[in-house]
C-alpha cells in the first residue's frame, strides 16, 4: 500500500509537469513502466486509490447522465462586437463603481484582466477533503449534467489537490487542433472541429470514447470556496496555480478600458499561432469586492465582459471541386463554395486533402459544409452541416490527369500523375518550391518566372536553372538587363545552400522546414541521408514509419537520384553549417516571437538550431531566453510573468556574434 501510494503521488506529479507545464521529469517509458507497476499492484490488492492516474483510461459505459446541482452559479458573459462597445460598458461600470462608493463601500480604481475566451465546454469541478468528487457541464447555469468519469480522462486535470475544504472551480474543456488532426487521421468518420470533438466526448456515456479524443482544460475562476477569499483576480489565479490547476496561458492586468483593449488586439494577433481554438477575449475587472458591488443581471455579471472576434469556422454551400497535381504529381481536389465573408476576406475556394477525404467525410455537391479559416491560407473543409439532401451529387474521382491527360496512379488515398518531365503544374511547384525562401532562397523566381522558363526555355528540373544566362531571359516578356542579371546572381548564389535548406528544396513528401533542419542536424550530408535506412531513419527526432518510408523512396526513385547527380555536375555543394560554427546556444532553449527587422522567423529559428539551441514555440520555466520583435504578444507577457530574459533582435545577433542574416532561411 505504501508503494501504490508512492506510485500514485509519482505519477500524478510528473503528469503534471508533463501536460500542465510542459517540462517533463521523466521519459515516457520511465512513466508508462511505474504505470504498469501501479496496475500490478492495484490488480493484486484489489484497492485503487481515489486520485490514482489508472482511473484516467475510462471507465465502463454510464446508463445515462445524473443531474448535479452546483454549489455557486455559473453566469454567462455579456457579448460585445466592437470596441465601442466595450468602451460603453466599462463607462457603466465606473459609474456603479461610483454608486457603490456614494453607498459607503470602499472600493479601488478599477483594473482590468485580460483573458483568451476559449471556444469548448465549459466545465465545473467540484472537490472535497484534497479530492476530485464531482464534474459537471454548465447546464443551466444551476444544474448540469455530472460527467466526473469523462472528467477523469482529462490528464490536466488534477484528481487531487493540497487545498483540503470543500471548493468547485469553472473552467474550459478543449480539443487541441493537433490532438483533432490526429483523431481524424486514424478514424474513418471524422470530427467536424475541436469544439464539437470536446463537446462531444464529454457528453460521451462511454468515457473510453473521451479519453480517446485526448480533451485537454483550463481554469479561469474558482466559482465557491470554503473558509477562505480572494481580494482580486490575480491572487485567486495563483490558488488555482498552486493547486495544480492549468489556467490561461495569457493572462495581463491593465489599468485603463483602452489599455484593455490593446490586449485584445494582441490575443486576436495571436489566435493563428494558437494549438487551441478561441472565439474572442474576456475583459473582467480584478477587484473581487468590486465584482460583489457591482453584481449580476438574471444572466451575467456586470463586471465582465466578452469581446467576440470574426468567426474563423463558417458553413456554405459546396459548388464544385477540381483537381490540380502539384511538385510530386499527387492531384489535390480544390473546393469552389458559395462565397462567405470570414475572418476578414471573401472565401470562395477551400481545401479537400484528396479522394479519400471527400469520401470519410461525406461531401457532395450542393451540400452545406464547415470551412475553417487560418494562418491567412486558402479555408479547410472540415465536414458536412447534416445528413444527405436532395439534389446532392457525388464527387467523381478522376481516371485521368486534368492537367496532361496522363492516366493516374492512386496509392493509397492519393491519387498521381506520373508524367513528372510533362505534366506543366508539376514542373512549375517544383521549381518554385526549389527556389522558395524557405529552401534555396532564389530571389526574383515567382511562380510566373518559372512558368515562362518552363514554356520558353524549357526548364523543367531545378538543375536546368544553373545553365540559364542572361542573354536567354532577356527574351523572357518583362526581363530587363537589370532584372535578368539579379536572376542569374541568384541561382548563382544558391550553389552552396546550407545542408537543411537544400533538403527542404528536394520537395522530399512529408518534409518541412523543421524536419529538414533535423535531418541535416543527425547525418550533416546528403550522401550520408540518401544512404540511411528506414529503420536508421526512424530513430531520429520526429521522424516515424511513414515519413521515414517517404524518404526512402523518395531517393530510390531513379527520377530523383537523376536530379541529384545533375544538380551535383552544376556545382551544387550543400554545406553543414554546424561543422563552422560554434554552438554557442548549446542546451539553450530559446522562443522568438513578434516581427523582426533583419530576419525572418524561419532565418532566426534556423541560426538557434546552427549554435546548437533549441528553438520553441511556446514559453516555459525551461525557456532560457526569448528574442522579442515588434508586436510580440502572449509569449512575451509571458516570459516577464516568469522572470525570463527578453532579448531585442539587436540583442540576440550582439549574443550570438551574428550581425548579417544566415545564409538561406
């Protein structure tokens, strides 16, 4: 008993640091073996201790929901759509204020709280004596439905607490976007969105259901406690800190309504960069003998409010879907939707990954269908509004390239045209994605230039740029002397890329940016990559089956090793940079965040990796430092919330010797 004990306090504590503060203690093997010891000795003694992590898997299916009446009401926001708005009620605000102090109160200058307003489920915890006893849904706002073993799945949650007395605390259950993107790769009928993903498995009656969907939470307010108070809203943020609890990731106090409303602005800068979904913020006053003054309508609080940001998920109507092959010749279908105004733009065109996709979920011409807007992208289809309709048409799969009229090759969900030397949209994304910023970095090569060389001058493999010469591009429509020299100056230029840049540029299927970087990082050469195995490949950092299977075939097929060779002939020699350069960020784990003037994102991601840091997209205590452009948001507060040193651009390149922008991204 003393061991399970000890098992349990273990394992609750390093879950903790693992899906609450993102700093794991242990490795997942080590945590997975002391969870099977855990089950062994539970299985063998017959006892489970109530806050024991083995209760997180889910238990057998409920006969139905069971009515929970919350000790403390929760309200609804007021809503509000413009900044005027917002403006009119904090000038309402004041004036109760006002009235509460003509009325004898003592009360402060009003201050301002700042929160993302998540877009889930709400949810109430109800603890006693340490324990987790109770989870409700919000219901009425008086009564909800009890979902304490759905609840338990939620591993942030903690199933116990050192607060003793008898308390519930309000908060938000999401479903990340990429815990969303997982489910829907391995399930055949997919999750519309997040929201409805952590809506759904919480009012799931078989909590298996729920813990599969991986729901994660945040806590915002403690809506009843015994025996103690809180004067504002930070102190009572810290008790639920203290208590394990995971509360909002932004959080900023602001002492004027406009100060407030710069920090919206910020939180609605950063929704792209977000793993989670929110639909606005919430702008609360901080004083808690304030909120008492100030009260409550039938509905909600006077003393909040919502600022509600542009829906970024729509639904519209399905028009047609066409099919274009892009750099490796798998066909992508192209969605034309009735137009729809979303987040900021008309939307006529969204994304359908391929025939597979129509086919899991359900899509059909004519039928009404959700559209997700981000990170400024063409919109993705997220799924069907309702059942089948009448006057819907199926989809039909094309037999033959719409492009060449090349008979197409399906492997697997995909389908490909295999005329990779002339099949025109082929030939032009790859020699655009081979000169892209993010790879070669070839200025002046849109994809139009590269549609004019491929018709003109007949360049259809990225080694072909290398044999262009000034005099052909004058004869190009739009070249001048000046223009056609910067060109050449370029591919000239992009003779020794760095390793990861040039790897990126391959198009290999499935490898990004950061996949690159890794793989440049673990063999340093092209040759040492090309001759990796699958199963060398596999045993490097994020790299799995299916990737390492892509850059196995993508270098045995006889194409690509063909283009290889060339690009070595015209005096491609990508270098490891890693070989010349000091590590002087070796062990750092470093976050870059706003707008910076002399480099990118990418160029000052990459330049951490080269000296041997780390670079990060999310601030933590194990964040070392973070390097702040304009506009930096979230992280930043952040880090000053934390005592993180915050670096200038200017700053960083004095740190890291580095006064021009790397060679490439």
């Amino acid at each position: 008993m003393d061991r399970m004990r000890q098992l349990v306090d273990l394992l609750n504590d390093t879950a903790y640091h693992y899906y609450t503060l993102s700093e794991p203690l242990i490795s997942d093997a080590e945590w997975d073996a002391l969870f099977e010891e855990l089950k062994g000795l539970e299985a063998e003694s017959g006892t489970v201790f109530p806050d024991s992590p083995t209760q997180r898997v889910g238990a057998e299916p409920l006969p139905g929901f069971t009515p929970h009446t919350h000790l403390a009401r929760l309200w609804s926001l007021d809503k509000a759509q413009s900044e005027q708005a917002v403006l009119d009620w904090a000038v309402r605000a004041e004036k109760r204020r006002a009235q509460a102090i003509a009325d004898g109160a003592l009360l402060p200058p009003i201050t301002f709280a700042v929160e993302q307003k998540f877009d889930g489920l709400t949810i109430n915890l109800s603890y006693f004596e340490g324990l987790l006893i109770q989870a409700a849904t919000r219901g009425n706002g008086e009564t909800g439905e009890g979902i304490l073993p759905q609840a338990r799945t939620i591993r942030s949650i903690p199933l116990s607490i050192p607060f003793k007395g008898r308390m519930e605390v309000n908060g938000e259950a999401i479903m990340r976007l990429s815990d969303l993107d997982a489910y829907n790769k391995t399930h055949e009928i997919p999750l519309k969105n997040a929201r409805n993903g952590a809506a759904g498995a919480l009012r799931a009656l078989d909590p298996a259901i729920t813990a599969e969907r991986n729901l994660s939470a945040f806590f915002y307010n403690v809506g009843y406690i015994e025996g103690m108070s809180f004067s504002d809203h930070g102190e009572m943020l810290d008790f639920l800190r203290e208590n394990r609890f995971p509360v909002p990731e932004y959080e900023a106090e602001s002492f004027t309504i406009e100060e407030a409303l710069e920090k919206v602005k910020e939180i609605d800068g950063t929704r792209d960069e977000l793993d989670y979904l929110i639909d606005g913020a919430v702008i609360k006053i901080c004083d808690m003998a304030t909120r008492q003054a100030m009260g409550y309508t039938d509905r909600f609080p006077h003393w909040a409010i919502a600022y509600k940001f542009e829906a970024r998920e729509l639904t519209t109507k399905l028009l047609a879907v066409t099919w274009t092959p892009g750099r490796s010749g798998k066909l992508t279908p192209r969605a034309e939707v009735e137009p729809v105004e979303l987040a900021g733009a008309t939307v006529r065109f969204a994304t359908l990954n391929n025939y597979g996709d129509i086919l899991r979920k359900r899509v059909r011409l004519g039928c009404r269908v959700w559209i997700r807007r981000s990170n400024e992208v063409i919109p993705e289809i997220l799924g069907r509004t309702e059942e089948i309709q009448p006057g819907e048409v199926d989809i039909e799969k094309p037999v033959t390239c719409p492009s060449c009229g090349s008979d197409l090759e399906e492997r697997g969900a995909h389908l490909f045209c295999p005329n990779r030397d002339g099949c025109e949209p082929q030939i032009v994304a790859r020699i655009t994605h081979y000169a892209g910023r993010e790879a070669m970095d070839i200025e002046n090569l849109s994809e139009k230039t590269a549609l004019q060389l491929y018709r003109a001058l007949g360049v259809c493999e990225p080694s072909h740029l290398y044999g262009l010469t000034a005099g052909q591009l004058l004869s190009l429509e739009g070249f001048q002397k000046k223009k056609a020299e910067n060109l050449i100056k370029g591919i000239d230029a992009s003779r020794t890329p760095r390793l990861d840049a040039f790897i990126h540029a391959l198009g290999i299927p499935g490898i990004g940016r950061k996949s690159a970087r890794t793989l440049a990082q673990t063999f340093q050469s092209v040759d040492r990559l090309r001759e990796a195995s699958a199963e060398k490949l596999q045993q490097v950092e994020d790299i799995g089956e299916i990737l390492a299977t892509s850059i196995s075939e993508f270098f045995a097929d006889p194409g690509n090793a063909s283009q290889l060779e060339e690009l070595a002939k015209a005096g491609v020699k990508p270098r490891w940079i890693g070989d010349q350069t000091e590590e002087t960020l070796t062990g750092k784990t470093v976050v870059v965040t706003g707008t910076l003037r002399t480099l990118s994102r990418a160029q000052a991601e990459s330049l951490i990796a080269d000296l041997g840091g780390k670079a990060a997209g999310s601030v933590s205590k194990k964040t070392d430092f973070v390097v702040a452009g304009e506009k930096a948001g979230s992280k930043l507060d952040k880090a000053r919330s934390l005592g993180i040193p915050v670096l200038s651009e200017e700053e960083f390149l004095k740190t890291v010797n580095a006064k021009e922008p790397t060679e490439g991204p």
